[in-house]
C-alpha cells in the first residue's frame, strides 16, 4: 500500500520546465570540472572517472 502521492498527483504538467541545463542554472554552473582522461595514454579509468563526476555534480546540485 502507497502512503504518498504519486508525483503526477502532486505536479501539473505545465508546472515541470521542458528541459534543465545545470551548467548554467540559475546563473550557477553545479557540475564537476571535466578531466582529460588520454594522455598521456587510453587506460581504461572512464567508467570510473564518470562514475565519480556524476557523484560529485549529484553532490554539487544537493549542496546548492
């Protein structure tokens, strides 16, 4: 049994914004800094380095 509302209860469609940029939200750039993950050579880290950036930016969004 559901105890809260299903979020299409709780926002009119017109209310969510058609598309959200967190490079610039608000005037207020949330995401991580790239990292430059071929030189000096391909070592197979990207799944870990976008791993951990998209933690940090989720970070980033939480802590305004």
């Amino acid at each position: 049994m559901k105890n809260s509302p299903h979020s299409w209860e709780v926002l009119a469609k017109e209310d969510i914004p058609d598309s959200i940029d967190w490079r610039n939200k608000d005037g207020t750039n949330y995401l991580s800094w790239n990292k430059n993950q071929h030189i000096p050579q391909y070592c197979g880290s990207c799944w870990a380095q976008g791993t951990t950036s998209t933690i940090a930016d989720r970070f980033n969004i939480m802590n305004g």
